[in-house]
C-alpha cells in the first residue's frame, strides 16, 4: 500500500494535468468558435427600439400577412419547436409543399445570409421572401401594406416604431420591424459557459465530443458564433449522396449565382439547437442526428464515424441547445372594414 502523501501527490498532478488539458482544449476552441453576445447584435440600417421589437413580434405571428390568412412567419418557424415546423419541407399556400427544409429562425442573425442557398443577405430580405413566394404565404407588398394601414393600431404602432418617417407603413419597414425581432431570438446554450470559462458546463462526453468534432475537421465548415451558417460548401465533398438525401433536381446555389462551380453548394447548416430541428439537410430527409452526423462524417470529411464517435459528437452538439427567450403570445389589432379579405386561391 502507498503512502497517504503518495496518494496525494498522485492524485494532484491527476488534477493538474486535467486542468491544463482542459484550459488547452478551451483555447484552441475559441480559435473556431465565438460564444454569443450578451447583447443584441447591431442591425445595418436598422437601429433597435423596443418599440420596434414589438411590432416585428406582432408582424411574426399574424396570419393575415399571408393571402390566405392562414399563415405567419411562426408557421414554418415556431418558436415553440425549435423555430421550425419539424417537417421535412413546409406546407404552404394553397397546402402545396415548398422545395427545402424550413430552417431555424433562432440565433438566425448569426448568419453570413438567410436561406439554404444564401439568396436574402439579412433578415430583412429574407422577411420578404415567404410573403411573396406563391409556395409560401402567397401575398404582395401592396397588399401587405393596404392590410397593415386598414387597422388603426398597426398605423400607430409603426409610427412609434419609425419615428419622424412621412409614411411609416411600408413594406421596407415591415421587413426591418421583423428583423428587429427576429435579432432578439438568441438562445445560450451550455457550451457558451463553457467557453466563458465555466469547467462544469460541460459533461465528459460532451468535452469528447468536442475534440472529436475539431479533430475530425467538422469544425472546418461549421465554425463561428453559429457553429455553421458563415460560409458554402459542396454537399458531397469527398463522396456524394444519392437522391434519397441530396435530390438531383435541387442544385442549391447555382440557382442564385449561376455558377457551375456552385451546383449542390448549400450554406453550411448552423447547428444551436440542431437536436430539436430534426428532420436535416435542405431535403429534411434524416430524421436521426446520430444518422446525419455519420452521413456528414463519410460525404464531407471521408470519415467512417463509429457508433462510439458518432454518439459523443451528439453529446456535444447537446450542448449547443440553448434557452429560448420567452415570448407572450401578441394579441394582434382587429380587422376593419377595409382590411382585405383572405383569398384561398393558388397564385
């Protein structure tokens, strides 16, 4: 038997060595990943008011901003399930399906651009896009705007909200006022203690996970204050999948620039909060996280990820799942007389 002081000689370098590889795990982290800011990140063109946050929160969630007026930006982003629809690819107007995956609006102002393919530069353009998609919501800037002035407490909200402006109820402003809102829906998640310093934020397996997730080169594409969202990559690096994951006839961003360099070139999919947006990818035809993140492992890295690795990377994008901001339902301004009136067409 050794010696008490033995012991505790040994069980103290234990320790130390484990700090050091802690702090030396931490530091080369902060190399490829930011944590998020404690406050709300600066708009351009855009400046944040309350007044404005609240107006964005009551544009999210009205229907009527929808030709049919069955349908809200929090239909396909519900800020109740991960702020997606959990559905392979959207249901919208005129219950037709939309091509992709509905992306998570959370922690979306971390993004380089909105968007799978990266086509709307800010949330402002991307606020305009499901409104006038004929897949989507169906609607016109005009009637936008005749919808939103035919309700005196709109008018007044915007004016509070656009101070000064001859004519505050636009569709520019209703784009902004979404995005205003939109910037507020950051969610901080353990991994971001963790890389403030706080050694008990994450467990063993998520710390594995991590060096796995770094060492295997994940990290390459999704890095950042997002873990992802900063950049386009091929799908299908080093070896392509077949049509039951990538379908042929989506060629993501060729679509924008054109380019044939750009075929099957999405954003990199920013993973806070991935383990409750499940189903993946632009198609959302993986419903498994284990399953995507070996699908990854062999299409972009050449990596036959084990059950073992494959299950600690998991632990770790855990961590990544972050607390929602509450958010009270609006109770919205009533139609009028002269509020158009919803249309069950197919534009």
């Amino acid at each position: 038997m050794r010696p008490l002081h033995l012991i505790s000689t040994t069980a103290l370098t234990l320790s130390i060595a484990g700090a050091v590889a802690a702090n030396e795990l931490r530091d080369a982290a902060k190399d490829m990943f930011e944590p998020l800011p404690s406050t709300i990140p600066a708009m351009t063109d855009n400046p944040v008011t309350p007044e404005k946050i609240d107006l964005g929160k009551a544009l999210f969630f009205d229907p009527r901003m929808s030709a049919s007026g069955v349908f809200s930006c929090n239909s396909c982003h519900n800020l109740a399930t991960g702020g997606d629809d959990n559905m392979p690819t959207s249901i919208g107007h005129g219950w037709q399906k939309g091509p992709r995956n509905s992306p998570t609006v959370l922690n979306a102002v971390f993004n380089v651009a909105q968007f799978w393919d990266g086509r709307a530069e800010d949330l402002k353009a991307q606020a305009k896009g499901p409104v006038q998609a004929g897949v989507e919501m169906a609607n016109t800037p005009e009637n936008v705007v005749a919808t939103l002035n035919s309700m005196p407490q709109y008018q007044e909200w915007f004016k509070a909200s656009f101070p000064g402006e001859e004519d505050p109820v636009s569709f520019d402003n209703f784009a902004k006022a979404i995005e205003a809102f939109e910037a507020t829906l950051t969610t901080p998640a353990p991994f971001d203690a963790w890389l403030n310093g706080d050694d008990n934020a994450l467990n063993e397996d998520q710390l594995a996970g991590l060096q796995l997730f770094m060492d295997k080169g994940c990290a390459s594409c999704h890095s950042g204050v997002n873990l992802g969202g900063n950049g386009y990559y091929p799908f299908g690096l080093v070896e392509k999948p077949g049509a039951d994951i990538l379908p042929e006839g989506d060629k993501g961003r060729f679509a924008v620039t054109e380019t044939a360099d750009d075929e099957y070139v999405f954003r990199a999919a920013p993973l806070r909060n991935i383990d409750q947006t499940a189903p993946y990818f632009h198609s959302g035809l993986v419903w498994d996280l284990k399953v995507a993140v070996q699908i990854m492992g062999e299409s972009q890295l050449g990596e036959d990820l084990s059950d073992e690795e494959a299950d600690k990377i998991v632990a770790f994008l855990g961590s990544l799942t972050g607390a929602v901001p509450e958010v009270t339902y609006p109770v919205l301004p009533a139609e009028t007389a002269g509020t158009p009136r919803p249309t069950g067409e197919v534009k």
